[in-house]
C-alpha cells in the first residue's frame, strides 16, 4: 500500500515511537502525579520531559505552559470554549478553518450572541486577503481570532504572522492550529504572538494517537472551565484548580501516548522535515498538473507545504478514492475534509470535495509517479 | 514492586492486551471511518466490534449504544453537562461520588441555578440511607442522579438497582459510574435502569490509558453538545450529528487504545473476577483489622469488593504510603483519592484521607500478607 493520507493521521512513525510506547505500556502505565510511589513519580518526569520537549520546539521559555489534552480537538474546544467572551463580540476565522475551530465557534454562538466573521481571500486566488482584514477588523473589533498553520486541505501556508500582528492591535486572544504545521514548518513562539498554540500528537509530529495539547503564552488569563475533573489533588475542592497546566488537566493522564510523543519529539529535525516535504509538494503538483482532466488546488509554491488536493473531470472525489485503493492499494483522502468553510472558494462541491495527498516524511517521488500513472490508467492516458 | 494502586489504573494488563496495541499501532493505525480505502474501512470494524463487546458484557440489546470517548471523564463531562437541566431543577449525588462527577456538577451549578443535593448515609454507617433518600425524592423531586457503583475509596457496592428504581419513578436522568466495577461485578443493563452507563478502559477492564465511554440506553432524547469537532462525515454542517454514536465522537479515534481494550474485553470473566476480588478483599480486611493502631474504613464483606482504605494511628496517610514505598516497595495510594465527599463521613481528615489499597486480579494473598508484615514493621509491632 501506498499511503497518502498522512494529513488525516501521519503513518507509520519512527520505530522508536512504537518501542516507547510498548516498553511505558509494561512497565511504567502508572497514574501519573497520583500516587505517593516512586513509579508514579517517574511517570510525572516524563510528562515534564516531553513539555519540556515541546516548549523547545517552539522556542519558547519556561514560562510557557504546555498542556496536555487527548487530542488537539479537545484542546481546541477548551481554549475557544474558555476565552472570555461577551455577546456582541467577535471571532473571526479564515475559511480555512477545520470542524474542529469551526463547530466549536458555532457551538459557542449558540450559547453567547457573538458574531462569527470569516476573513476575505483575494479575489482569483485562495489566499487571505490581509488587507480586507484590517478594514473589517476596524469596522467589527476582534475579540479572537483563529488560525490554522496549513490548511488541512490544501496545504496553504496562512499569513498567521501578520494575522496575529494585527489582531493584537485590537487586544484580540490569537489561537493558532498547528496540526498540519508543528514539526514541519519552523515556529517561534516568541515572534507569532499567538496567545495559545494548539498541536496534534499523531500528524505531523509523527507522535501517537491519544495525545494533543496547547501551549499557553505566558502571564494570560485563565479561561473558563470547559471539562471538569479529578486532579489527583486538592480533591476537597470541588472547583478546578487555578494554576495551569492543572487547571486543564483532568482524569488518568495517557503516559503510554505521551512516551510515544516524547520519543517522536526526539527525533524531529524541522529543518529537514520542512525540505522533504516542501520538495515532494513541488514535485507532485508540477506531475498532477501535467495529468489532462486533473484540477489541482494549489497555492502558489513558496505558500505550500504538506498538502495537496485535487479532483479528476468526469468523476466525484469518492470514486476517484475507490479506485486507487481497489485497484492501485494507493489510499488517499476525499471529500470535505472537516473543513466546512473553503469549499466555496475551491468550487469543488461538484466533485463533493476533493482528492487529497497528504504526503509524510517517508514518501518519495516514486510514491507520487505510481500515483499519477495509476490516474493517467483511470482516465485513458496510458 | 508489589502493585496495590490498581483503583488507579490496573497493572499489568493481560499480555494480549500489549500484543494488540503494538500490533495496531504498527500496522492499523489508520484514520477510522474518514477515508473511502480499505485499512480505515478495517479500523472501523475493529470499533465496531470492541462496541458489541462492551453490549455484550452488559447483556445490551443492538438497540443500545456505545459511545467511545479518550476517558470516562469525558463521557461523564459529555453526560452530565449533555442533560437538559432547567434553573430549579434537583442533582442528586452519592457522597461516595468522583470529582469527574462532583466537579462536572459543580461546573453545571455554575451555568445554571440548579441544586446539588447529597444523599445522606445510614447513621452509624458508611452505607446510603434509601428510605431517607426517598422521602428526600417526595420533597425535592430528582431531575438527574448520579451513582458510582463501587466506592473508589472504600470498595463500597452502592444499592444502585434501588437508587435508579425510585429514580425512575420521577422520570429523573440516571447515571451509573462503572469506573471500579465493569468487569467485576455483572451489570444487566436491562435491569439496573441506568440511562448511562459511563466506563473506564483502563481500570476494572484491564485495558489501557486512553479509551473509556458510555452506554446509552435505547431511545434516550439527545444530549446538549459539550465538545465539538470534526466527524469525518457531513463536514459542510456547523452542527455537530443528530446520530448517536457521532454526535458525541469528534476528531480521531484513538484506534491503538481501542484494540487494546479489544483485546481486554476479549479475557474479561466477570464471575471470576468477583470471585478473586471478593475473597481478596476478605482477606485483606482481616488481615488488617488485627493490626494493632490500624483503622480499616470497610463496609459489610456482602457489600465490600476490590478496594480497601485504611489508616494507622498516629500518622498521616501520606506517610505510611511514602514508607511503605520507599522501605518494602509496596505502591499504595493515599490521600483524598479525588471523591470530595466521603471524607466527611469516614472522619479521615486527621490522617489527610485514607491509605488506600486497589486490587486486581493479579494480585494474591502473599501481597497482602507482605503488606501486612510492612505494616507491622513499621509500627513495632514485630
């Protein structure tokens, strides 16, 4: 099998991702922090290690908190669930946003009357358009603003920099989502302004399924309780802690998948991984736009990473998936995506969303020519 | 290391269960149900199959349903949050309740004007008074009740079946809190008139960190949305799904956990695990009880399985746990144990919460009889 759909879950990881993983799993699944025991306390140093890890991958201090969730959605939903806000206020999003933003924005709404903005993109292309942005935000002040790194469906390369800068003009609380981006694309915490970034364990940190996080800037206000729960401390106090990360902490802490992250977080090297993948993107939107029939959305090269989508005339997204896996063992991605919001500005809907590569590490350009001679076949050009 | 933290997390888990979740994540560790290619088709099933397990084990019809979440915290957050509470309405607790119930309803206190009452207990006894608890239902009508069925301080078997019959009798929401229980005692879901079933992967079932839930019985109205994200499935809708199970299941499904549990499930003997654990216990309390200075917190043998809380004159708990570890490598847990009720009633405060032994199914009667010896070491009683 060929695997091209490493944006939904990277696969497979390093082997020592999966030998962690095993060796914590017999000897050291220890409740973590919870116990007077000297097992239970090795298991809390390893869960310091590996936010340690992570703090370093983002430059950031010790000042920042890292915060351990089982999955970026979760983390998501407690800081988008947990900022202050009022109704009247706004949050913008870029169309780029996943469900995971976006049906957490929209379950807010239900409950306060804020207003969801969604950022313009240029007119003919699909990029944000930063200078619509500023006018909106001065016509409607932001109160948050969310980012994806990379969109989970085409692989653009969002302007968060100059996103974050503005927003931070109006005091707006930044949230970047960097599933598809930590590990890849270099990130200097101390330089985006990003009050809160959000990461996934399983993509593109090579890291397990079960474990996410966010990291918190320092010196922020706490948000709101979104999940409630033992702490293993102050057990007397039916209120959640005050102090972070315990204050988002609750229930059994999943050590088996952070010892994978931490042996996956050790072996990360940004600055390669960025090389590999921006090539393989190049290289695969240069062979699919030679294939007749094929539409590739593709962002212009230098905002591109990761992530390719494209569709086939003549068929819907799904049978071109079908027919890769049933007759090629090539497995790829199609529909929506869990973006909600983008697909009108691809004008895909025809096609049901669209086909998509999600290219990991361990691809090549061999994985990319099978594929492409695998669809020049479907289509009747070999 | 002998290994009495078992209410904690249960350690080792069956050697299947390691083989699974390696084999899993190394070869199945696939996005499941979000891709149109056969091995996500694969992990689905793998789901599908651990969900007729859990049915199975509760002697559930197909009508019933599971719902897998990344712990039973969060299927209790999901549940207790999830329910359609109006201001006035009554929250019925047991005092023997975890903070990931205590807290949940703490946190929906805040939202909403709702009461949190507390069943009271026997005069004289650490056991729930129904008679009382009825005449308390006649005055302030129950809305929602929640009970966890075994103690996770004092190995307590709560009198679930008659607490949720006079629940029921007001139409009130039930919650079962299975966390020291499945797997041990029988549940007959067609019995016990438990709305919701919540379970921990990772205790009493012998499977990993990673993966609890719940199980909602046939018919139940839609719970409010608590967490939202990305479903794989209708994504252009900012709504999360009106079907049950996915109107509770976001983001990616931690396959690897689920095939350990699997796996679990698959050597879960429920009559044989009582027995063990029954005459385990027994054992322990007596053993316990005739240690001089030694203060045993257990309810009658009939009603007593799995845990035990205990403490020694003249010390607080954290020191004997600290000993006990650092001396003769025993792991116990001490402490509040994150049930913020029961300490009142167990008088335990001196001692900072109890000294708290969980057993498992691997654990035998030389554990217990060298933990003994321990103890009257350290006392000078030998």
């Amino acid at each position: 099998m060929i695997y091209l759909d490493n944006a939904a879950t990277t696969f497979p990881k390093p082997e020592s991702v999966y030998l962690a993983m095993d060796d914590v799993n017999r000897n050291h699944a220890f409740n973590a922090g919870r116990g007077s025991y000297r097992v239970a306390q090795e298991a809390s140093a390893l869960i310091d290690e590996t936010k340690a890890r992570i703090l370093k991958l983002v430059h950031a201090g010790t000042s920042s908190r890292v915060v351990f969730t089982p999955s970026i959605t979760i983390a998501l939903n407690e800081i988008i669930q947990g900022v202050d806000l009022r109704d009247g206020d706004n949050i913008y999003l870029t169309p780029y946003e996943h469900n995971a933003v976006a049906r957490v924005c929209e379950l807010v709404s239900e409950k306060k009357k804020v207003n969801i903005i969604q950022m313009p993109v240029i007119d003919g292309s699909f990029e944000i358009d930063i200078e619509k942005t500023k006018y909106l935000f001065t016509q409607e002040k932001p109160k948050l603003v969310c980012c994806t790194h990379v969109s989970n469906v085409t692989g653009y390369i969002l302007p968060t920099k100059e996103l974050f800068e503005i927003s931070k003009q109006y005091d707006a609380v930044t949230v970047l989502d960097t599933a598809q981006s930590l590990g890849i694309i270099d990130i200097n915490a101390n330089d985006i302004k990003a009050d809160y970034i959000a990461f996934a364990g399983h993509k593109s940190l090579y890291g397990p399924l079960g474990v996410g996080g966010f990291i918190a800037a320092p010196k922020l206000t706490k948000l709101h309780i979104t999940l409630a729960g033992g702490t293993g401390s102050d057990s007397l106090n039916l209120k959640m802690p005050e102090s972070v990360p315990g204050r988002y902490e609750y229930a059994s802490t999943n050590i088996v998948a952070i010892a994978g992250l931490n042996a996956a977080l050790k072996e990360v090297n940004v600055e390669k991984n960025y090389v590999i993948e921006k090539e393989l993107t190049k290289k695969t939107v240069e062979v699919l736009t030679k294939i007749p029939n094929v539409i590739v959305y593709a962002p212009s090269i230098e905002k591109h990473i990761g992530v390719i989508s494209f569709n086939v005339k003549g068929y819907i997204a799904e049978d071109i998936g079908f027919m890769l896996d049933q007759d090629y063992e090539i497995a790829v991605r199609t529909g929506y995506h869990c973006a909600p919001f983008i697909h009108r500005i691809l004008k895909d809907e025809k096609y049901i969303g669209t086909v998509r590569i999600g290219l990991s590490k361990y691809n090549n350009e061999h994985d990319i020519a099978t594929l492409a001679n695998a669809l020049r076949k479907m289509i009747g050009e070999t």
